[in-house]
C-alpha cells in the first residue's frame, strides 16, 4: 500500500513538473500560402504568382522566470507555383533567423531581419508590406532605397544579417524606439562601380562594407492617430530619413501618409538624391477589405531631364475572407515604371494562414 501511495505521488509529481514545463516554454508553426494569376501588359504574359511571400515559420518562447523570456524565430521562404526555395541565392531561412531575449528592458535579437526602418514602415503602407506589384513598400515607400547593397545578387533587400536588434518597451502605451546594427562583414557582394570605374570599382565584389549599418525608428500610437520617423544608413553609406502617419476616422477606415527621402551622395558622382511620397487607405465592408494607394518616385532632375525615371503608381485591391485565415483577391494597378514605360498590372489569387 505505501508503495502504491509512493508510486501515485511521485506520478502527480512529475505530471505537475511535465503540465509547468508546457506551460513556460512552447513553440509555433506557422506560414502563409499565398499563389494567383497575374497579368501585366508590357509584358503580355500570363503567370501563376504570388501576393505576398509564402513562408513557413518556427516561433518559440521559454519562460526563464522574474519577467524574463527567451525566444527565437526562424522562416524559410518557398515559391507555391514551383515548390522551390525562394531564389536559391538567398539563404534558407532567408525571412528571419533570430534568436533573443525579452523581459522588462524590451527585446534584445540577434541575427537576420527586417530593419527598424523597414519592420516599422509596413504598418504605413495599404498593402501591409507585400511584395505584389499593386502595393508599395518595395519601391516607392523606400524611395528605391535597398538596406542590403552587399549582399550577393538576388537576396533581400530589407534586412540586415549579422545584426542586433533591439526594441524598447512602449512607454506610457504610445511611445517606443527600434534599432537595428549590423556589422561590417563582407557578404559576397556583387561589383559596385559606383564612383569608380569597371577596371576600378568603389566596391569590389566580396569587400567589405564602407560604414557600419545601422536602422533607428520611433513609433507613438495614440487611440486613432499613429506616426513614426525613421533614419537608416546602409553598408554603402546610403542614407534614407522617412515620416509616416495614419488615422483612423471610423473603425472600418484606416488613411494612410508616407514621405521619404534617400541620399546616395556616398556612392553615386551625381542626381544622388530620390524623394517619394505615399497616400493610401484601407476600408473595411462587412467580410472584405477594400485597399487603395497613389504614390511618386521622383529621383534628382526628374522633373526637368525626361529621360530620367519618375515614376508613378495608382493602385487598387479587394479582399473577401472566406474564414479567419483564408481571404481571395483580386488588384489592379497603373504604373509609370520608367521615363518610356507604362504598364497596368491585374491580379487574382487566394491567401491562407496556417
């Protein structure tokens, strides 16, 4: 009888240690399927493409105790018409691959991701960041800016690797700050001829990065109204500064306002300067979304020399959820690509969550 009493408490006691270690720690699978038709019609062709970036995604917290947690967060990219890793010169888990910890002095990261600028900017912009040709924060919402020059051709050009990220906590629920620094490694970077010549170029292929990278923005968020400022500086010592708000009038409506201003002075002998604006809106109806935008890139002497690109882009789109995580599609967009190039742009797809 007593070993049979032994035996229960030790079973409870252990079920007890089993049932507190699921509860401190856990980790998420995620991703994102996301494949429709696209047509543009410079080109003429028809295509199975993709809205946004198809990803799967590991997440997980550990509880450590005292308010401290560790995490990390790793995603592989894949293209749903081929199976296929995203552009196979990108790494593997070429979305994000960090690892950090939280607690009460905010969240300190290290490894591959978003920059501030660029993590903090999506919230600004009608398509949230996708990369589809109907929305804007690849292009215009940067100015033309790539927060990764020196990297080998094809990868990214939002995040930084071999970087620290950190992030405040949000004080007084309105304010908090982002950087992100990355170091100066080479990374297999393509020639840069920039104020060089081909036999002499400024950036050799696999040298190392002229500045140190670094990304700062802040954010305040105040019942409708929301705004950031950024400041990013890349390996190239390209600099970009970018504003933002948006305001919610209604519940169901979300207007939207960005401005940006890159300076390639460091790199490029002349017209180094590009600006860019963004107006856009979301609105919900009852189970869809309708997303709307307009938006400019005008680069030094556009104005006055026609043979250098502005462009200009007007774009719409609508989304119908068909359950929490599965919403079709459909945008249209009219795009002034370069000083000779205009071209309109259609799509339809569906979009699940799992």
């Amino acid at each position: 009888m007593k070993k049979t009493l032994v035996a229960l408490a030790l079973t409870g006691v252990l079920m007890g240690v089993t049932a507190g270690a699921q509860a401190q720690s856990s980790v998420t699978i995620y991703g994102t399927l996301d494949a429709g038709m696209s047509r543009r019609t410079d080109t003429d062709v028809t295509a199975v493409g993709k809205r946004d970036n198809n990803k799967l995604g590991f997440r997980g917290v550990e509880d450590l105790g005292n308010g401290l947690k560790a995490l990390f967060q790793l995603e592989i990219r894949y293209e749903p018409d081929t199976g296929v890793i995203e552009n196979t010169v990108r790494p593997l888990f070429q979305g994000q691959s960090r690892v950090g910890l939280q607690g009460d002095f905010g969240t300190l990261r290290l490894g591959r991701g978003l920059t501030a600028f660029q993590e903090t900017s999506t919230a600004f912009e009608p398509w949230s960041g996708m990369p589809a040709v109907a929305g804007y924060q690849t292009d215009l919402q940067v100015a033309g800016y790539t927060s990764d020059p020196m990297s080998v051709a094809g990868n990214s050009l939002n995040r930084f690797s071999n970087a620290v990220f950190y992030n405040t906590p949000v004080f007084a629920n309105i304010f908090q700050l982002n950087v992100t620094v990355a170091s100066r490694e080479a990374n297999n970077n393509p020639v840069i001829i920039g104020r060089g010549t081909t036999t002499a170029p400024q950036f050799p292929a696999n040298s190392m990065a002229a500045k140190y990278p670094y990304s700062v923005s802040a954010t305040a968020t105040q019942g409708p109204f929301a705004a950031y400022a950024a400041y990013e500086r890349n390996a190239v010592a390209t600099k970009l500064w970018s504003v933002g708000a948006s305001f919610k009038p209604i519940n169901d409506l979300k207007l939207m306002a960005t401005y940006q201003h890159q300076d390639q002075d460091y790199s490029l002998p002349i017209n180094p300067v590009t600006k860019a604006w963004m107006i856009g809106a979301n609105y919900n109806i009852g189970l869809g979304l309708v997303r709307a935008g307009i938006g400019r890139k005008t680069p030094d002497n556009a104005l006055n020399v026609p043979t250098i690109a502005k462009t200009k882009q007007f774009s719409l789109g609508y989304d119908y959820n068909l359950s929490p995580r599965t919403y079709v599609y459909v945008d249209g967009t009219r795009r002034k690509a370069t000083a000779t190039t205009t071209f309109n742009f259609y799509s339809v797809g569906i979009h699940h969550n799992f």
